[in-house]
C-alpha cells in the first residue's frame, strides 16, 4: 500500500496498523496491578510556581502534574492526569491556568480552568511549543517554540489562534515573561544571557552569564531589573540586577514572582517567600498513588537453541548471505552457514565484492579494529588498507576498488588499497554507508536535530556528494526516522534505482536518482517486524525478523531462509577446591578468614574451613561476589572497543552486566557469545533498542508513535528473549503504561513519576536526559527532597544512579587511571580522552563537581536507608567500562555509604533485579567470584585489586586477560591520507562524537 506524503504528514503512527494486524497482539497481556498505596509529598524537586491574579491562589507543578492551593498554603488540588504530563503553570486572568503538556508526543500549550474544568489544547503539530507565560491583559501567550529551526520566542493571540514569532535562529530561547506593562519580554538565550525583546521585535541584552556560570529562570524584578537564577556547581544564587538577594539555598532556577521588593520562588524542595531579608516557607501537602508490587522479574540464564543473533547480514551478487554470529563471520550458500572466522578478536560486518569471491570486514586481531580482505576461494586474509584509526562497518563500492567505512569517531572515510580520504565530519553515532551504482554518491543515516537546546531529532538520510563535496539531509518520510542508525537503511539497490529503509518497524523502498534523490513516494514492502536490510538483486530485501532471516519481494511475498546453526552452553568445570585468605559472602559485616570454596558444577556447593590440599591457592586472596554493573551500553561504541570490552569487565570483577539499551541483534549475538562460551566476558543481560517516542538522539532507540507499533516492538522483544525493556524520554505516557500493561519482562525508564503509578520497575540514572530540560528528581545542584525519597522508598522502584560526577574525584586519586588492567585493555583513543578526563578533575577545566556528587551520593543514600533499591551501574562506555564500577562505589563511600552497603548495591541488589541467584557467595549460588588483594569492608579501594575472577566456576587470571592486548602491535605501515573532500568540512554544530559532552545527563 502506498501513503503519499500529505498522508504520511497527517497521519501518527499509523504505517505499523496498516502494515499488519499486530494492534490486536498483546504479548503476554500483564494484569494491571492496582495502586498499593497513597503517598504524601510535603517537598517538591525542581517543582515551579505561579500566582494567581488576586493573590488568592498558588499553581505548582508536582510529578508532572499541576496542583493548586491557597496563597499560605495548605492541601494542594490536582487539576491534571498522568496522561496530560503537565508542568510550568502560568496563571491567566479568571483563574485561567496555561501551563505546557507532552500528551501527544510533543509539548504543547494547554489552558484549563482553577476549579480544573474547560481544559483546552491551543497549539498542535510536529514542533514543540514550550513555557507559556499570560500577558498581564491576559489577550496572549509568550511562549518558545522550536517550528522555525531554533527556539525562539512566539506569541500566541487567544482570541483567533495567531501566532507570531518575535525571535528565531540562531536563538535558543527559555521561559519568556512578561514585563508589568506587557510591552516587552525577557528570556534566556542558550542557558548564557538574559535578554529582552519588545512585541515589534526589537532586542536588548541585559545579562552576559561570567565565566562558569548558567543562567536560568528570568523575570522583571522592582523597576524592571531583571531578575534570574545564577548557577554553578555548589552555588545558586537569585539575582536582582547584579545583586545576589538569595544565597546558600537550592534556588531550581524558574521565574521568580515580584511584588514590590517581596519575592516569590522555589528552593530547597519549598515554595519560599522573601521579604525584607527573611524567608518564609509556604507550606503544601499532595497525595499520589503508587504501586507497590513489582511484576516478578523473569530473568534466565540462557542454555542453548538456535541462532538468533545474526548481525549484518549483506547479500552477494549470486545469492549468498555473509553475517555475524557466536563470535564468528559466516557465509550460508545453499542452506549450509560455513564459518569463516574464529576466534578471541572481534570480527564484524562482513561485506561482498562486487564479483562475490571476496569479502571485506573489521577486525581487532591486531589491537584495534581494521580492515581485512578474506578470498573465499583460497581462505587467504590480507590487510586491506590500515589506518591510524579504527575501521568499523566497511562497504565495497560498486566496482570493487574502494571501500567506505567509519572511524570511532563517526567520520567516513574512503579508501583503496593505496590512500585514503576523509567525506564527511565527525557524526553523532550514524550509520553503515551504502554506495550509489555509479560509485559518485554515499549515503548513510544520520541525526538531525531540531534545535540546539534539545538534542533529539529524526535519523534522516544523508547523502555524500563525492565528485561536488556536499551534503545532504533527506527525511525518510515527513518528521519519521530511519528506524535506527545501523544496518535499517538506507542501502542502495544494485541498479541504484532504489534506496530501501526501515520506519516504524517496516521496510520501505522509495525510487530515486543517481545521487539518492526521491524520486516518488516511499512504498511499504514488509508487515511484519522488520531488521538489517540488505538487497538480493534488485527485485528483493532480505532482513532479520525476530531471530529469522526472511526474504521478501518487492511485491510482498516472503520467505524464511534457514541457516541451520545452533549453540548449546558449555559443560561446567569439574569441581573445584579454592583456598582463599578471607571470604565476604554478599551479606555478613566481617569477613570469614582461612576457607575453602568448595565448586560444582559451576555452583558454589560449600564453604568451609580450610583443610587438605586447594586446587586452587589464592590463601592471599579475599573472595568476594563479582560485581554487576546494572547499566552500560556494550554495544554503544562496540565496534571500536571490540573483543577488549568483556577482558577488561572481568580483569576488575565485574563478572555480570546489564545493558538497558542496545543495537538488538548485536546485542543478541554478543549475548549468545558470552553463554556459549565463543567470546571472553561476563554473563550480559539485556534489552535492544530502547522503545522512543517522535524524536530521537541515540543510533539505537526505536522512534514508536502508536501502539499498533508498540506491539510489534514487544513482539520482537518476547521472540528474541529481552531481559529487560527500557521506555526512553520522548515516550508519551500512554504509551509507557501500555508497554507495561503489554510485557511481561521488567521495565524502566529515567522517570520516576508517573511510572511509579502506571507499574514501571525502575529508573535509571540519578536525573538523566529528560523532555523537560531538567529533572523532577533531582536539581542542577544535585539534591533530591522528600517527594522523591517518598517515592522510591514507597513504590519499591529500582534507581540506578550511574555517578558520571564521580569522576571529579580523580582529583586525588588516579590509580583506576594509570593501572595496567585500563592502559592496556582500553584502546588507545578511548585511554588517552580517560587520561585526559582525569586530568582536568580539580582544575578550573573540570568536569565534574564533587559538591554535586555529594548531592547525588546523599541522594542515593536517603533512598537506600529508607528501604529503597539501589543498584549501582555507569552507563558505560559513555563512562569507562569497569574502572567506572569502582570509581562508582569509592563515590558512595566517599559521601556517605559504608564500604558493606556500597558493595551490597553491585552484588545482592542488582541480583534481585534481575531474579538470579547471583550477587552472594553461599550454596547454589552462582560461582562467580572476584579475588582481590584487601579486605574491601574495611578499604573500598581493595574491590578494585583484582587478580582472579570466576564466572560460572571458569577461572580467568589477570595475567592472562591482558595477554592478548599487552604487546602492542608494531606500527603498521598505513595508507596515505589525502586531503578531506569539502564536505568533511563541520559547517553544523551538531556534527559531533558522543563523546565530545557528557551525554547521559544534561538535559
């Protein structure tokens, strides 16, 4: 069936419903469990406050919601549902409220009524429109709206609907307010200054942010001084004119309300009056549902089956199929999958010639990922063209003479055998390159963002001039994504008449010219789960569906093509006798000295004294249960860290970890790796993609606009097994519950409320990236009050903090940084910005803030005395694998956890999460075990001096970890570079590695 795009433009979410009939699937329908109790908030984080025109009234946004009560407060009154996901009230005249809603998937602009009915949407479509703002005739609404490219100020006339624009690009503007005699406007601009626009669009700058500082919340004070929140880490500061008026306080940083020299505001978890140099606290009470029964996680230790983690399957010429799979290269021909390659290294994204008697791939056997040339008649491997670099995703051009690939820092480059050349400037996370037939035009995905204040965006189709050096971004379809940045498009047809791509969940093809321009309008090919395209001739896709690889042709008709492989879990080790010199069995409060660990069948059968002879002496040793790092991302940068990652996870302990987002069938074949004994590492746990709402940011988040689609993605994860399901920031509500009421695995997300009522499992991160800009859970400067604590405490909700502020603590302490374990296992890009990084810590160029670590850390530790959950993990590799898990746990003892409850929260709490007799050292548990020098419940240091670790009963020495990667490799002789084509000029701001910020949290 073919939508135009008008159709496509008006149309939300709908390919998925007419694709198939999967609305009607519900994948383990999960009874909705009804709330398990009410909990009383007297304290609200970064909540904000409006008043009303008499006085008599105060509007704040608590848990997404807006709630009204009396000027001195008292019992506050909910006006709006979960579903509405309310925040930033203004009030109107008549006790009109305006406040901004993400109901449908985007911000728009609300009014209702005090008594909370009239509720009317007044703004709709594709673009956000943002922080309303009441003119004091109450005839408009100043708001921010990003429709013309940046944000920039907007007037909306209540009477007839108009909008104005009063600021645009390059602008991104904040929170505008009204001065008293409606004739001007004040706002941030980019977080850095304070400025003023009249209504005839005429600009003023008032306040230029000093050096280190940010700049929120902006208001007219006494006599039209601005006024607005000064930050920096440890300090806010709410100033009037120059002067600071409010010190030593938790100010959140939203528009202050004056009245005469009497101010208005919020800090400190309060609505806070200040007068004559005194405050006084308004008091408030809210009651909110949450429930208390977790759904049963069903977490298992996978033991055999068939191969579901197929990665990058690519089609040659005459009709084989080459891909990834149990840590290997295979190429099926006539039903049978020969392997190609096997082995410790890390070899990936195989490729066909044109002729299909080669294939080019990456592989790290030489210390880091290049590229090799394998001749499938003879067996014979050759280096193609080395680098300096890594070389990931490599694609034949197609005559055969070039190759394009990625570096690890999203660059695309062009080689042959003799140079190569740079096309394109660093991108953020793209995806695999594809060739136009004449060899002139590249294309890949890419993010385009909507503005620079919110990063998220659509992953469009960007396409590389190679003969004029330019570029160029296509929407797959209008505001749609490619469904995400890897192998789901786009890939050129070997006539090049057609690009095919993956949006919501389903394969399209659209027609186009010699350089990728559409020639017409996208056409569905699949109705069913739909992966990893690739091109048989020109009148068929092959693709991964749920575990399978089908075959579908251009007019619908579908195959499935077996490959025959299968993997079964090895044969435990036979048992085994360790003498250790201590023992911390997970739970006790002193170690037991001089045992023996006595393991069978990959199981912890005893511990007793120790008699007799061990067969393994580690007398010297303290065993301890490995660790589990509960949130990182292996196949984040995956590619460019290779077969290093699992080596350096277990070399300092971690012996379990669990990703809440990955690419899906990498992540499935790395997990079937790891169990089948194929690929050194730790036992991994998982979910794919993170399922998104409209806008996205990440390579590997699933934009879902209905829950036609929505069921499909939970097909997907019942048939591939998901551990886990993590709902990511631009989800809507209703699509969170329904994905809970969907599933039957445990879910999480970075939001505390309302998930906490609709039944969601866990949060991650302390106060991550979020739709708002900032979080309901903690401040800019790091607390927490007590309606969050509350929550956590009451729900049973899981948070994993991932302390990336733990990191200002190599200010003193860099042995995790210069260790041997990290200079060798982590490859040399990644270890040089990790030295880099610590580098700065104490220095003016920090960044990271101990004073908000503290913040953080007394966060988590409210929660976890309070008989909350806890669980540590980092979000690796935009932290450091491994080294981060311990720079996490010195940071909880640092502020405030004692060395036992610090570990506890990577042992015994993550096991629970996870439903696993993992995290413990006693009988029928798991062996996995780290062995390090030191007791750890007296020096939290010592967990980290790891030389022994044990997974499943299988011993790993340090030693030998680091074996394959100590010797570096000599220099190998490198292609030479040519000068980059014009378009790897950086003309857009947000062509940029992932690590060029701290990206996790921001905003």
């Amino acid at each position: 069936m073919e939508l135009s795009r008008r159709e496509l433009l008006t149309r939300t979410g709908q390919a998925a419903a007419v694709a198939t009939a999967a609305s009607t699937l519900t994948i383990g329908t999960a009874a909705q469990a009804e709330p398990g109790e009410r909990v009383r908030l007297t304290q609200g984080t970064n909540i904000s406050v409006s008043r009303s025109r008499d006085g008599k009234w105060l509007a704040i946004d608590l848990v997404t919601a807006i709630w009204v009560l009396p000027s001195a407060g008292g019992e506050a009154r909910k006006l709006t549902d979960e579903l509405q996901d309310a925040s930033l009230p203004s009030f109107g005249p008549g006790g009109q409220i305006a406040f901004q809603s993400y109901r449908d998937g985007n911000y728009h602009l609300y009014v209702i009524g005090l008594d909370g009915k009239g509720l009317r949407q007044l703004t709709r479509g594709k673009h956000d429109h943002r922080e309303p703002a009441f003119s004091p005739d109450g005839r408009h609404l100043a708001f921010v709206s990003d429709r013309a490219g940046s944000y920039g100020v907007h007037l909306l006339e209540l009477a007839s609907g108009t909008i104005t624009q009063l600021t645009g690009v390059p602008d991104e503007a904040a929170a505008p307010q009204w001065s008293g005699d409606g004739r001007r406007i004040i706002f941030t601009v980019g977080n850095a200054a304070v400025d003023t626009v009249t209504l005839d669009g005429v600009r003023e700058r008032l306040v230029t942010a000093p050096a280190g500082m940010q700049l929120f919340g902006a208001a007219f004070g006494p006599g039209d001084q601005p006024s607005y929140t000064r930050m920096r880490p440890g300090q806010a500061e709410l100033v009037l004119g120059a002067t600071a008026v409010v010190t030593g306080e938790d100010v959140f940083g939203f528009a202050s309300i004056w009245d005469g020299d009497s101010v208005l505001y919020t800090a400190d978890g309060r609505i806070r009056s200040r007068a004559n140099g005194s405050a006084k606290d308004i008091p408030f009470e809210a009651t909110v549902p949450v429930r208390t029964n977790r759904r049963p996680h069903r977490t298992r230790n996978l033991t055999g089956g068939a191969v579901k983690g197929i990665a990058g399957p690519v089609v040659s010429s005459d009709g084989k199929i080459a891909f990834r799979a149990l840590n290997a290269l295979y190429v099926l021909s006539d039903g049978k999958a020969a392997k190609l390659t096997d082995g410790r290294y890390f070899d990936s994204d195989p490729d066909f010639s044109p002729d299909g008697r080669k294939i080019v791939y990456a592989s790290d056997r030489t210390g880091v990922a290049q590229l090799w040339i394998r001749d499938l008649d003879t067996g014979q491997d050759e280096l193609y063209a080395p680098a300096p670099h890594a070389q990931i995703t490599p694609r034949f051009s197609p005559d055969g003479a070039k190759v394009a690939y990625l570096d690890q820092d999203g660059q695309v480059w062009i080689t042959d055998r003799q140079a190569r050349r740079q096309v394109t400037p660093t991108l953020f996370q793209p995806g695999r390159p594809t060739w136009s037939k004449d060899g002139g035009t590249v294309a890949l995905a890419a993010v385009k963002p909507f503005s620079r204040r919110f990063r998220e965006g659509t992953s469009q189709i960007l396409s590389i001039d190679l003969a004029g050096g330019e570029l160029k971004y296509t929407e797959p379809m209008p505001f749609r994504s490619i469904a995400t940045r890897g192998d789901d498009g786009p890939v050129w047809s070997p006539d090049g008449r057609h690009i095919a791509f993956v949006v919501e969940s389903v394969a399209w093809v659209v027609p186009v010219d010699g350089k990728g321009t559409f020639q017409g309008e996208p056409r569905q090919i699949t109705r069913e789960v739909t992966d990893s395209l690739a091109w048989h001739g020109n009148d068929a896709l092959v693709y991964l569906n749920n575990g399978r690889i089908r075959k579908s042709t251009l007019d619908g008709r579908v195959t499935t093509i077996r490959h025959g492989l299968s993997w079964r879990k090895p044969k435990a080790p036979e048992r085994k006798v360790i003498h250790v010199g201590a023992c911390w069995d997970g739970e006790a409060h002193e170690l037991k000295r001089n045992v023996d660990i006595v393991v069978e069948n990959g199981e912890v059968g005893e511990i007793r004294p120790h008699r007799g002879k061990a067969d393994v002496d580690a007398s010297g040793l303290t065993a301890i249960p490995g660790l589990i790092d509960a949130h990182n991302h292996w196949h984040l940068r995956g590619r460019q860290w290779g077969a290093r990652q699992g080596n350096v996870w277990l070399a300092y302990g971690v012996t379990t970890v669990r990703s809440p987002g990955d690419p899906v069938y990498q992540m499935v074949e790395t997990r079937e790796a790891l169990a089948a004994g194929t690929l050194t590492g730790p036992r991994f746990y998982a979910t794919g993609e993170a399922v998104d709402g409209s806008r996205v940011y990440y390579n590997f988040m699933r934009p879902t606009l209905s829950k036609a689609q929505l069921d499909l993605e939970l097909r997907r994860a019942h048939e591939l097994g998901y551990d886990m399901i993590k709902t990511y920031v631009r989800l809507p509500v209703e699509l969170q519950r329904a994905a809970v009421q969907r599933s039957w695995v445990p879910l999480s997300s970075h939001y505390l409320y309302p998930a906490a009522t609709i039944g969601m499992d866990g949060m991650e991160h302390v106060g991550a990236t979020n739709r708002l800009g900032y979080s309901h859970t903690i401040t800019r400067q790091g607390k927490a009050y007590q309606d969050v604590v509350a929550l956590f405490t009451r729900s049973g909700m899981s948070i994993t903090p991932t302390l990336f502020q733990s990191r200002a603590l190599y200010d003193t302490d860099k042995s995790l940084v210069t260790d041997e374990r990290t200079r060798v296992l982590f490859p040399p890009w990644e270890y040089e910005r990790y030295v880099a990084d610590a580098n700065t810590q104490g220095t003016p160029a920090a960044t990271a803030s101990r004073a908000v670590l503290k913040g953080w850390v007394e966060f988590a530790l409210n929660v976890h005395r309070g008989g909350g959950f806890v669980i540590t993990g980092t979000d690796a590799p935009l932290d450091s694998p491994a080294t981060a898990t311990h720079q996490n746990l010195r940071a909880l003892v640092e502020y405030g956890f004692t060395p036992r409850e610090a570990l506890i929260t990577a042992t015994r709490n993550p096991a629970r999460w996870l439903g696993l007799p993992l995290g413990a050292i006693k009988p029928g548990a798991a062996a996995d075990i780290a062995f390090v020098r030191g007791n750890p419940l007296a020096d939290i240091k010592t967990a980290a001096n790891v030389e022994q670790v044990m997974v499943g009963g299988v011993l790993h020495r340090v030693p030998d970890l680091l074996a394959p990667y100590r010797q570096q490799p000599q220099a190998l002789t490198t292609s030479a570079a040519l000068d980059p084509l014009p378009s790897a000029e950086n003309k857009h701001w947000w062509h940029e590695p992932e690590w060029a910020e701290r990206v996790c949290c921001d905003h």
